[in-house]
C-alpha cells in the first residue's frame, strides 16, 4: 500500500476520533440557561457554575440545579394576626416580597444547603423565609403610629427592607423590594379585650 494511502487512512481515522470526542463532549457538556445555576459534586471537588456550564460525567459527579429568578412572596396578617402599631392599633398589612438567590459563589452554595430544590417556587422560598419577613414587619410597625404608617407606606417598605438585609444573607438570598399594597386599621371586633394592647386600642377608638 502505498504512502499517501496510509495518509489518508490516518487522516481519515483521525478525524472519526475528533468526531467521536466532539460528541461525547457535547453529550457530557450541561450548559447553564441564564436564570438557573447549578452545584456539580463528586470528582474534582465541589464546583458551582453559573454560566457557560462544565462537564458532567456519570456517576462520578451529580449536580443540584438552583433557580436564579426573582419570585414574589406575599405576607398579609390580619384581625388577630395583625400587627401592633407604636400607639397600641392593631394595623391589617398585605406586602409583596420580591426575593431572590444572589448570582455568586457563595450566595448559591449557602441557598443550596437552606433551600434545596425549594428554590423553584415561590412557595418553596416562603416556607423558608415567612418568620423572619413577618418578623421585620411586625419590628417596623411597632416604631410607628397608625397614621405615620398610612401616611409613608414607602418609609415603612424600605425599613422592613433594610432590616431582612443580613437575615437573608444567611439563606443566599437577596431583597430586591418591598411593596405595601394594603394597610387598614384592624375591625375593632376583631379585638380582644382582654389583651393588654387591643385594650388600649380600644379606648383610644371609643375615645
């Protein structure tokens, strides 16, 4: 067989190897959309990737995909539930949180250990995350009057907002806003008077 026979049967051979890597490659290679990111585990150590994507090779590596999309979480306490304002009103508030997993390193791997595959709905944020958004209302609203509350519903949304910045941080998550969009004195017939602050509520509304 002459030379250039054999040259073309290595260029030929060579070129089916290239394609054969080119495929296992993009059978192997997970890409990242743009909204989601991922925690390959396994071989070659902990990895999160956020864009482009690695490879992933089978069972020598998992992955746990994370959601990057803001989700809106709404909180809304009412009669009994309701908060306690600085001067003793029971106010009824309705507020939409807009929350969302940080697109870094060690915000992505922090909502992996919290949230898990709860990082796809908004149901699955809030059960992580309802005490402590309550807990900041209820803390802002107790610095204010009834009035002061209606009349700078905004002041009270950023206070509420400033105040889960740290908290948040905690569960990889991070506060993009806050929106107030119902605030209304309690019914008074939804007061106890036997409680200590709807009592006082109470006189001040006969009153």
């Amino acid at each position: 067989m002459a030379i250039w026979q054999w040259i073309l049967i290595g260029t030929g051979a060579l070129a089916a190897i290239a394609v054969a890597v080119a495929a296992v490659f993009r059978w192997l290679y997970v890409k990242v959309p743009a909204n989601m990111a991922f925690i390959r585990t396994g071989f070659g150590g902990r990895k999160v990737v956020t864009d482009a994507g690695a490879l992933i090779l089978p069972v020598v590596h998992n992955i746990q995909w994370l959601s990057l999309e803001t989700f809106k979480i709404e909180i809304q306490r009412a009669n009994r539930e309701a908060f306690i304002t600085k001067d003793r009103y029971r106010v009824d508030i309705g507020a939409e949180f807009y929350v969302k997993i940080q697109p870094d390193r060690k915000a992505i791997e922090a909502a992996s250990r919290s949230l898990g595959d709860k990082s796809f709905s908004a149901d699955g944020v809030k059960q992580l995350v309802e005490e402590k958004l309550v807990s900041a209302m209820r803390s802002a609203a107790a610095e204010r009057e009834l009035v002061e509350l209606h009349e700078n519903r905004r002041q009270f949304a950023l206070q509420v907002r400033d105040a889960l910045g740290e908290p948040l941080v905690h569960n990889g998550l991070a506060l993009e806003d806050v929106a107030i969009f119902s605030l209304d004195q309690t019914d008074k017939n939804q007061l106890d008077p036997n409680n200590i602050f709807d009592a006082q509520g109470l006189r001040q509304i006969k009153i």
